[in-house]
C-alpha cells in the first residue's frame, strides 16, 4: 500500500500519559463482551480517598490539564512545544491554553465535559489518538460544534484497514436513559451508507480539510486522505466503529466524607450492578440488528451527580 509505517505515523499522534488518571478512577471491568453484539464494555468508577472524599474535583482537575490536546490542533501545539524549547518560555503554550478554554460553552447543559472524558479514556485505555479536533473549529464559545463528539483512527495492518472510530458521549442522571439516548445517537455514524445526505459526510470533510492542522505530517497526510477520496480504491479499506461515554447518577457514593465507604466497598457494591449495565447495552444495540455487527467500545461511569460534574466542570475551565 505505502512505504510508511502507518502503525507508527498513528502512534505519534497519540498523546502519551503516565497514568495520571488512574489516582482518580477505580477500574471496575475492562474489555468486556456485551452478548450477541461486536461490543465491549468498559466500566470505572471515581475514587474515595482515605479522609473519605469523592475524586470528582480531582478529576476535573485533570481534564483541564487536557483541554489543549483536545481543543487545540496538533500543528499549534508543535509550534509552541517548539517555542518553550528554543527560548524557554511558555508563553504560547499559555496562549493556547487560554485559546482552549474560550473554546468551551458555559452553557448549563453542556455536554462538552462528557466529550473530553471520552477522549481521555479513549487514549488512555484504547491507545486510540484523536483524528480531528473538532473543538477548535467552532466560532463561538456559546455553540456546540454538530456532528460526532469525537473522531479517533487506529489502522488494521494485517487487513490494512484504516479504522475510523466514530464518538458519542451522553451524561444523564438515568443510566439506562442515557445507554438509549447513546446508541440512537451512534448509529447513523456506523449504519448510513456513503453518499452526500449521509450522517458522516460533513465530518469527513471536515477531516480532509483539516487535516494538516491536525497531523502535522505532509507524507502521512496525503496518504490519510486516499481513504476519505470515494475515487480512491483505499477508499474500500476505511472501516467504521464506534466509542461511547456514558455517564449516569448513583447512590453508592458517601455522603459528607463518611470514612465507612472505602473505594473497595463501593466497587463491590457496583460489581453487582455491572451486569444489568451489560443488559442494558445489549437491549439499546439490538434495536438495530446491523449495529449488533459493528465494532462498538463503551466507557460506563457513575457520578454522584451528572449535573454537579457539569457545575465544576464549568467553575474549572471558566
């Protein structure tokens, strides 16, 4: 197909951690599969430190820590990496930073925290980097951006496919509303067939326009773009999947620092619950007997409040 490593250009692409996250959340299953579908499940919960403090702060903390890699196109930050190293001074990192949080709605009902939550678990559990920032194409700070939550690529070598991972994020005080809520949304994404009136359309070509900005790799761009040209024969090895956040209220989590309700009380309590979150999975995809094919990776996690997570969520970034 190419001389380039393709394997190695998406790798590059990857923001690498050092695990960061993992002081804030508990893993609760990993890499489960969801019966009678090509679905796997991934579920967390937030972390009680020992003076029995929810993680949740904490973990808001982090994702401001992340705005600009999500926000910010790969070519800008390159640039500014490259500025802190020639002068030493990190001031258009700081520009970027604040460019990020401009970026972001402080609209109520945002969903933007769910969106970043996405793209952090994404990478850090699936190693999957972020295709298109979609964050930074947005003209206002009040409007939210239409189309996918999220836009991840992964290559298939044996096969040589390129995967193109469509997202979706839903945070509703209601599991099981939000499971529906993410599955009608993810559909179209995976389901609709090529054409100009197609779900995937407008953000396909929001990828090959953008594509420079986001890769900052002019070989691994002009191949990249072959898969997205319907003229193209690798246009016949770009493969659709999905990646999902939902997130929803539980009662589990203590109440005004109550020492009793360790991080390991607390996963045993969700440990029970887990396979009624699979089943509620596997009803939302079996709606649509082609979704049960599709190749679908769905991050579950509980909040003592989806609507106190947006309230900090928003004093943080604002």
């Amino acid at each position: 197909m190419s001389r380039i490593d393709i394997d190695a250009a998406i790798d590059r692409l990857l923001v690498k951690t050092r695990g960061e996250l993992l002081s804030r959340i508990e893993q609760l299953s990993h890499n489960v599969a969801i019966e009678d579908t090509n679905t796997k499940a991934y579920c967390h919960m937030l972390k009680i430190d020992a003076n029995g403090n929810i993680r949740l702060k904490d973990l808001i903390d982090y994702i401001d820590t992340k705005l600009v890699e999500y926000a910010i196109p790969k070519k800008d930050i390159d640039l500014a990496s490259r500025y802190l190293q020639e002068t030493g001074s990190p001031a258009k990192i700081i520009e970027l930073k604040n460019k990020a949080n401009a970026l972001f709605t402080d609209l109520e009902k945002t969903g933007e925290g769910g969106e970043i939550l996405l793209y952090i678990l994404t990478q850090e559990f699936l190693k999957l980097p972020q295709l298109l920032s979609k964050m930074s194409l947005k003209t206002s700070g009040q409007l939210h951006y239409q189309g996918a939550d999220g836009i991840h690529v992964g290559f298939d070598d044996k096969k040589q496919n390129l995967h193109l991972y469509w997202g979706e994020s839903k945070m509703y005080k209601n599991i099981a509303s939000a499971v529906s809520a993410c599955v009608d949304s993810i559909k179209g994404f995976l389901l609709d067939t090529l054409g100009a009136s197609s779900t995937q359309e407008r953000d396909l070509q929001l990828i090959t326009s953008n594509i420079s900005a986001n890769v900052n790799d002019p070989d691994f761009e002009d191949l990249l773009v072959r898969f997205f040209d319907k003229d193209d024969e690798l246009s016949n090895h770009l493969v659709y999947k999905g990646i999902c956040f939902v997130g929803f209220d539980s009662d589990k989590y203590p109440i005004d620092s109550d020492l009793s309700r360790t991080t390991d009380l607390i996963k045993s309590q969700f440990d029970e619950e887990l396979n009624s979150w699979y089943k509620l999975l596997e009803t939302g995809i079996s709606k649509y007997p082609n979704l049960k094919q599709k190749e679908i990776h769905v991050f579950l996690m509980p909040f003592p409040s989806v609507e106190e997570f947006r309230k900090y969520f928003l004093e943080r970034i604002k």
